[in-house]
C-alpha cells in the first residue's frame, strides 16, 4: 500500500527521469556531432596542407597533425559524454535518494495507522464488553452492539484516510 504522497514524489519521479533521459540523449548526441564537426574540420584543414606540401617530410608533418586532430576530436567527444553520464548519474543517486525516503516516511505512516487502528479497535471491543455487562435489556444490548459497529467503523475510516 501506498500513499498517495508517495504515488505523487514516484510520479514526479518519473517525470524528472524522463527530463534526465532526454537530456542525456541530446547530450550524446551533440557529442557526436562535435566529434563530427571536428573531424571534418581536420580533414578539409588536411587537405589543404597536403596540397601545400612540397616534400616527404611536409607531408609527414601534415599526416601527424592530422592523426592528432582526429585523436582530440575523439577525446572532446569523450569529455562531453563523461560529462553528460556524469549528470545523469547525479540525477539518478538524487532520485533514488528521495524515493528511499518517501518509502520510508510513507512506511512509518502506514504502521503508525494500523498501531493506531488496532489500539482504537481494542478500545471499542473493550467498551462494547463492559456495555453489554451493565445492558439490562435487549434494547441496551443492540444499542451497544451498533456503537461497537459505529467505532470500528470510525477507526477503519481513520486508518484510511491517515494511509494517504
């Protein structure tokens, strides 16, 4: 059983994964495309260095700065997708975090109701036995027997509504 706060932070909860989730998406996505960007940019960059150089060892140069271009190209990649797990993962430890509590606050209430509704009950037990000792008609004893009713009805209906 839950409470319907609980229901409300799980369905907030949901929400805020589903933001977290779109956001990692774009995220990867736009590292992808800076990858990207940057690769084609060393390459046009290549080209033309290549086209400048006169000899084996220009063209050696320009093979080795194009080799790291494409490398750092990678490793901005990596950088932005580090990043962008990184924050999801802070919004998922903080999401988890606040569900465990919500468990727990809406646990301790639950309990809290029934220790209530038990301890209610067993008063109105305990009332309707001393009420049907002193009846001295039948009139009395029905009259007992419909307050005991009345009470545990009014006990259940406080554990409900304090189990929301």
């Amino acid at each position: 059983m839950e409470t319907e706060e609980l229901q409300a932070h799980r369905k907030a909860g949901e929400e805020a994964k589903k933001q977290a989730d779109k956001v990692l998406k774009d995220g990867l996505k736009r590292a992808d495309v800076a990858c990207k960007e940057a690769k084609k940019q060393a390459d046009i960059v290549y080209k033309e260095a290549k086209k400048l150089a006169v000899d084996k060892e220009t063209k050696k140069i320009a093979d080795e700065a194009h080799k790291e271009a494409l490398k750092e190209a990678e490793k901005l990649r990596d950088t932005i997708i580090n990043e962008v797990w990184a924050v999801w993962h802070a919004s998922y430890e903080r999401r988890a975090e606040d569900l465990t509590k919500a468990v727990a606050k809406s646990e301790e209430r639950i309990s809290q109701a029934e220790i209530t509704y038990e301890e209610a009950k067993k008063k109105a037990d305990q009332a309707h036995d001393e009420a049907k000792k002193l009846a001295v008609d039948k009139e009395a004893r029905k009259e007992a027997k419909e307050a005991h009713k009345e009470a545990l009805k009014q006990a259940f209906k406080t554990r409900e509504e304090a189990q929301k």
